[in-house]
C-alpha cells in the first residue's frame, strides 16, 4: 500500500476533519488506489501556504473518469479524472 500527499484548501481540510467530506475529486495525474493512505496537507484559502495541519485518510474507493470539467480539456485529455473516497485512520 502506497502513501500520497496533496494539498488540500483549509475550507475543505476542515469538513474532512469533521468527517463531513468523505470524497476528494482531483485530476487523475498521480497514482492512487484502495488501501493507500491519502495524507491531506491543509492549505490557507487566502494565502495557499501550509498551516502545518496534516490529515491521513484511508482511501476505499478509487472512480476513474472523463466525464467532468473542472479541469482544462487538454489536462482531462491527459489524465482523466479520480473520484477518492475515504474513511479516517483512528489518529494516536
């Protein structure tokens, strides 16, 4: 099982870390799969610096697609796109 990092806004941090947000859309340009671990870096909204506040989820469901436009056509072109759910890792 695999670990990625990625950035994610302090709005949205916040909703995972409340549980709320149990699903991430990103660009399908980095590999991820059922069973890796998704480190969640917040991110300010404002300023887009790290706060130091960092989330590991495990990822259940991986939905690759291209069927959305979020993205530039060239980039959905290129990568397509993952729907990643998640449920938390009990944190010690």
């Amino acid at each position: 099982m695999a670990q990625v990092q990625k950035k994610i806004l302090s709005e949205y941090f916040k909703k995972v870390l409340s549980g709320e947000k149990k699903t991430e859309l990103r660009l399908a340009d980095f590999e991820i799969n059922k069973g890796d671990t998704l480190v969640l870096v917040e991110i300010d909204d404002n300023t887009k610096k790290e706060t130091g506040r960092k989330l590991e989820v495990k990822v259940s469901y991986v939905m690759k697609t291209k069927d959305c436009t979020y993205w530039s056509q060239e980039d959905i072109d290129k990568y397509g796109f993952q729907m990643i759910q998640f449920d938390p890792i009990d944190q010690k």
